[in-house]
C-alpha cells in the first residue's frame, strides 16, 4: 500500500470542465448536448484526444461510448471509471462530464506517478445516459455494454422528431447493427464519481461522499377520468370532476412519503389535462407519481401506500382509475467491501466522507449487473442540477478527484 | 291579449336543426363551425335565406350579424330574439342553433297567424359567442351590438395561426373598420331561447325554464412558483414544491363553493406544469380558477374566500403567488317584468317552467347593457353540452318555442 498523497492540480480540472463545456455550450454556464448530436460527437472526440495524449489505449465501442485502457500487468478483471457525456437541455457543466472528466485526471495521475498498474485500468465517457433526447434510452451506453439493448430498441426508441436512436447512431458514422458488440463481460469493478444533484453534503458540511446505494424507482402514469361539463351549468353535487381526486391524490402521494420520512420522496412532476379549458371540467388527468426509496422492502412498502390511496380516491369520489407503471428500476446496493476501500482511500488523503444513498439514477445503476460497483459523489451548489445553475467547486472537485485517485489505487496497484 | 295555442310544427324544428348542422358537420351529431370560417358563412347566409322567405326584411350587420326585421305598425323600440350561429370545436347541434331557429321559427309563426306586429320584432343570428376561434373576442356579435367593440380589437383579438379577426372579418367579405356601424341603440327587449347545458331542468322535470338572471363569473390564472428540484436527490424537507400547493389551492376552491351551496360555482379546468417532467419537482403551475355566482354579495363572498384562500396557502408553504383576474362579467339581472310576462306565456300555452338563473355566459349578459333581457331555457338530455353529445329533444323544442311566441305576442301584439 501506497499512503503518500496524491496531487490534482486544480487548473486541470477547470480547464478541462471548460473545454468540455464548449461543445454545446448554452449561456454564461449551461450546456446542451444530447446524445450523437454534432457537439455529442466533438466532446467524444475530446476525451479521445486527451487518453491519447495520456498513453492510454483508445477505442470508442459500436454505441459510442469512449474507453481509454492502461493494460494491468496481471491477468484479471478491469478495474473501470467514468460516467456519461450527454447533457440535459440545457444541463450545467458538471452533470456527467465532472465523473468523465475525473476518471481521465485520476487515471493519468496515478499513471504518470505510480507508472503501470497491476489490474488494468479503464477509463469511460458514456454515450447516453439523461435520456434528454431519446426519452426512452433507459441509460443507453451502459446498457449496452450490459447487453440489455434489445435489437427492436435500435427502431422503437425515437427522439421527438421521430428519429430512431439507430438512425442517430448511423448519423455520427455508428453502425447500429454491430451494438452486441459493445457488450462488457470483463469489467469487475466500476466506479463513478457523479455531482451529488441534492444539498445533503452541504448540509452536513462534506466535499465528499461515498455511496453506498442506489435507489429504487417507480414512474406511475395516472389517467383519472370523470366527466367534462360546463364550468356554470352543472351544479357542484353531481360532478364527476376529477380535479380534486387528482389534488388529493398529489396530496396523498407526497403525504406518504413525508409520513414514511427520509429517504422516501415522491414527486409529481407532469400533468396533462383534457380537455384543459377555463370553463370546462376536465374529462380526464394524465399525470406521473414519481416514487422512490433506496431500501428494498421500505421501498414496497412506499408503493403500496401509494397504490391503495390511488385506488381509494377514485373508489371514494366514482372516478375511473388507469395506473401504468412505465420505469421501475430496483434498488442497487453498492458492494460492502468497495464503499469500504474507497472511506478507507478518502481517510488516507485526509478528505472527511460521509456515507450515503443516490436519490438520483445513475449509469452505475446498470453497470451492478456485470461489476462490483461503488459512487463517489462531490457536493452541489444548493444541491442544484439539470440546470446551467448547478455548481460544484474546484476545490471539492479535488478532494473527489483525489478520493477516486486513491481508491484506484488501492485497487489496481 | 289572444289567448290561443301557438302551434309549432316539429318537422320544421327538426329539419332546420339538420340544416343548420351540415354546415361545418362534424359526425353524426357534432358541429365544428367557428367565426368566420367558410361553413359558419354558409350557415349565416342559410339564416338569411330563411328570413328572406318568410318576408323579413334582411341585413348583414358590419360585424357579420344576421338580422331579419318585420316592421311593426307603431313606433317604439324593437323586440329583438335570437342567439348565436358559431360553436364550439367540436360542439352540438343545440347550442346557439336551436335560439336561432327558435327565433326564426316563432316570428315566423305570429307572423303568418297575426300578420304585422305593432312592435318591431327582430330576429338575430349572432355571429360570435363560442370564443373557440377567437379566445378573447368575449361576445363579439353582441359586444359590437352594444357598442363595447374597441379598435384595437380588430387587430389584437387573434386566433391560434395568429389571424386577427379584422382580418378573418375581411375574408368574409366584410370591411372591419365599419365595426361601430353595428351599434343599435333602438331595442328595447332581447329575449334569447337556449339549451340549459345543465342538469336542473331534466332533475326537475321540466321541458322550460324561465331564466331571471346570469351568473356573474371570475376567471383567475394563479401562477404558484417554487423551485424545481430533482425528484431523488432533494429530500422531500427543503422542497419548495408548488404542487402540493396547487393541489390543495384545487380543494380549497372546490370545498369553498361546496360549503357556500349551490348555486356557487368553482372549476378548474386548465394546468400548465413547468418544467413538466417526471423526475423533476415542478419550477411552477399555472392554473385556472373559474368562479360564478348569480347573485352579487354572494358573488362577492365567493370570490373573498378563493382569495384569501390562495394567499394563505401560497404563504403558508413558502411559494410565489401570482393571481390575474383575466375575465370578470358581473351578474345580469333578467328583467323581472320579462320574467312575468314569459311566466305568464308559457303557462298560457299549458307549458309548466322553472324559474332559474344562467350558470353559463350568453350573448344576453352583453345585451342587457343596451335592452331588458330574459331568456328562455330549453331542458338538456344529461345536462351536456359543448360536445357533440349534447341533445335537447324536439318536443322540448317546440314547448320552448311555443313559450317564446307567446311571449313575443304578449310584447308586440
């Protein structure tokens, strides 16, 4: 074991999340930069050159996703680290790109003083993961390299001018026919180090934290339909307005969650009215019931409190209910011995962590079906993301950059 | 006074019905015929042929209204009936038609049966009620009629491609600019015959209702702001989530008409999300409120409560309140002498009828600015309407006309 401190110059890290901020640059500090656009393809590109210049090894895999590899010097699993490259619209600078930027920084660190690592070493900018330009990609890039991309995703998944997601692969000089191909069997451990995107690091006064889990998540579609009418000829008492079993249904779904306490949340975030004019009662509302809980039977429990109060609200007031699950992803725990080497790695470079859940998804979410995986999360600006406003400083870049640095280490070293 | 039976012939009652529907027919019960398209052009000159052939003297306001006189033999003001021609998108084929028709048919009636009046009887096809093409022309036909038109309106009143509606006025052959020329300032009663769109009289068992006035209505948009936030990494504490003060704004509005009692009124019909996604707490909502009362203290309750409503749960959960009062029509009184009259009509021609207030906007809340005003309500199957669903039967039709006549008779004979 090497304990001695590992160094990250900070104008590295500025430099880079600038460089990349350029390719779809939106604003004073936005981007816009959704998968296989022209500016998608120009930071790839980017990430490329710098492996390159870094000695790595370079391949970009038949999705798309970048990988620059240091080959280990013993047989074994490689040890990866990345996150993904696309943006929402518009996203901030740090959403993605700090994780890929980290990896490629931790990685030549570690390369240019320690040299050659016993298990060889991988780094990663995935192709797609926010889903803001093709709604339904459900983290492409990892997924393929989990080979959970179906053929019939290569047509059906559509951005929202109805190009095919193999249509936008073919785009940017892609073949979509070759996408088994990007499929990983080899990887052993994944690491990501990922903004935090909430406030409960700088709540708690940490740069740093490592997570040991990933929530679960469950995307209802809720159609409750009643019957429109005239807004002044039907009396109130004879009504089948569904407004209000929507309102109490938003009341209830997120008074379950405050009842059942941190880490539960749930949002409602979408809704569609019909026929959505002043002086009519609706006929139906279409809306999403976002709910989520890192801890799988709390988080059955979660649902199920939100299900039967579905049910009751429309059987109370005569409404007709339609629930549609679209997204339900499970729980990911990390694994124990991984969020214990890297708070062993944190306390050796004299960065205090905190230990904690991702309320958000992340692309390490798919990557636990093939690896052994681990987060590490640097704190946000008034817990801010999807958003030109999301911030995280240089200096808590470092202490995350140099956390990842030291867990590698103790990895592939 | 003449006593006798007024006879109506339904076959004429339904054949005009069905005329007036293929003009702008949209299946095989609903209408799609908006202000100053082609159909409601064809619709209005239908109107004219009618009146032409039942020896009225015709004219086309500059507006686009539609006018038939039958000249009375003494002086005085003009006793004028009708409703208007436009629909909703797609509406029924009662709504606005079966006034017009009424209109057509009872003058036709007294005329062939009493020969000239000693009031003027004017039969009017209005041409703009609906606002399913113009949004914000609120009453344009009646609103020119009472000299309420402002120049302005020629070009800022637009539809959805942005077409003003001096320019649709123009595209029907009509010379915007001569607006005011529609003013009249020599009728003295208008009396509109229109389907209830409500539930009261089919509760009741009554084919007539006699109205004694219109319910005064508010329309707020409510804009509550918060913060958006992503829906898994903000805790649901520290959330500044709008939509939970929506919901409970919805209940509140709902529950304060509920506790005033019939006949208040509150829906909301529209909501706008933002940024409307699944996974994110909403930045803001904006909604409408539509409010009524026919009574004008109570009005006046009604709308104190709402108020104080949004304020207090705006504060109360640390949102942003913006509130726009965006429609505000004052009560209309009916003429209580026309109440009688109409009353005393309808029960000389053996119809029994209610006597109710107007829970919709009409045409007639614009004309009692100018003349006395009641209105004559026809009973709706299910209380529908707005909808190609919407239906009145032609025996209530002919008892609704019979009552109109009769009043008529009773005003100018």
């Amino acid at each position: 074991m090497l304990d001695d401190q590992i160094g990250i110059d900070p104008g590295a890290v500025e430099e880079a999340l600038r460089t990349l901020a350029g390719f779809g640059g939106y604003g004073e500090s936005g981007v816009w930069r959704v998968a296989y656009s022209p500016e998608w393809l120009a930071a790839q590109e980017q990430v490329e050159t710098w492996c390159s210049e870094a000695g790595l090894e370079v391949r970009r895999d038949a999705v798309g996703n970048v990988w620059g590899r240091f080959e280990g010097s013993e047989p074994g699993g490689v040890v990866a680290t990345g996150s993904h490259i696309d943006s929402q619209t518009p996203g901030g600078w740090f959403d993605g790109a700090l994780g890929v930027v980290s990896a490629f920084l931790a990685v030549k660190a570690l390369a240019e003083r320690y040299g050659q690592p016993r298990r060889t070493l991988e780094v990663v900018s995935l192709c797609e993961e926010e889903a803001s330009r093709f709604h339904s990609a459900q983290f492409w890039g990892s997924r393929a390299i989990t080979g959970e991309v179906r053929e019939r995703d290569l047509s059906d998944v559509r951005d929202a001018d109805g190009v095919t997601i193999g249509e936008a692969m073919a785009a940017v000089g892609l073949d979509p026919t070759r996408y088994r191909e990007a499929r990983r069997d080899d990887v052993d451990v994944f690491v990501e180090l990922h903004i935090e995107q909430g406030p409960r690091l700088e709540e708690a006064g940490y740069s740093v934290g490592i997570v040991d889990g990933i929530t679960g998540i469950r995307h209802y579609v809720i159609e409750l339909g009643g019957r429109s009418d005239h807004a002044g000829a039907r009396p109130m008492i004879g009504r089948r307005d569904p407004m209000p079993g929507v309102a109490e249904i938003v009341l209830g779904a997120i008074g379950n969650a405050l009842a059942m306490g941190a880490p539960a949340v749930t949002t409602v975030g979408r809704m569609a009215v019909e026929p959505n004019i002043p002086a009519a009662v609706p006929d139906r509302v279409i809306f999403t019931v976002d709910a989520r809980h890192p801890d799988p039977a709390q988080q059955e429990r979660l649902f199920a409190s939100h299900e039967s109060m579905f049910a009751r609200v429309a059987a109370e007031r005569g409404l007709d209910l339609a629930t549609r699950v679209v997204l339900d992803l499970p729980p990911a725990p990390c694994d124990p011995g991984l969020v214990e080497t890297f708070e062993a790695a944190a306390a050796e470079q004299g960065v205090p962590t905190m230990r904690m859940h991702s309320g958000a998804a992340h692309d390490t979410q798919r990557m636990s079906k093939i690896a052994r995986t681990v987060m590490v999360f640097v704190r946000s600006k008034d817990g801010r993301s999807h958003t030109p406003d999301e911030f995280t400083s240089t200096r808590d870049a470092v202490d995350g950059i140099r956390v990842l640095a030291a867990g590698l280490r103790r990895l592939a070293y």
